[in-house]
C-alpha cells in the first residue's frame, strides 16, 4: 500500500473528530470542527484523485463550500 492509498484512514479520522466537535455547545469548538472538516475535504479529494473518484471529488467539493459556510456563520 503506497501513501496514497493509506491517505484514506487520516482523512477517515479528521472526519470523525471533525464530526465530534460539530456537535458541541462551544463556539470554539464547532468552529474547529469546520476547518477540521474542510482539512478533511482537501485528504478525500487527494485520495480521490488517486483512485479516479470523481463523485468523491465533486462531493468533497460541495461539502468544502458548506464547510466553509458553517466556518464564517461561526465564526461570528
């Protein structure tokens, strides 16, 4: 298995803490969970690059314009 095929497992793993700080309570804390998500979207759309994943990429790329939404609402 090369870095590239590996790079799945991290973005699997920001995702899930990304996820987790989403819910809090804390603005802090939902706010890093935006950035942590749009860090995740950039780790999917490298490893669907690799793999030819096109509907990833155009997912990841959706997801990334929310993502950031939700940063500049919390921001606030």
């Amino acid at each position: 298995m090369d870095v590239l095929d590996a790079l799945q497992w991290p973005a699997m793993l920001v995702t899930l803490l990304a996820s987790w700080l989403i819910a809090s309570r804390h603005t802090g804390r939902r706010n890093a969970g935006f950035w942590l998500f749009l860090a995740s979207n950039v780790l999917w759309m490298v490893w669907g690059w690799h793999v030819d994943a096109h509907a990833l990429i155009a997912l990841q790329v959706g997801l990334a314009i929310l993502n950031m939404r939700g940063a500049r609402k919390t921001g606030n």
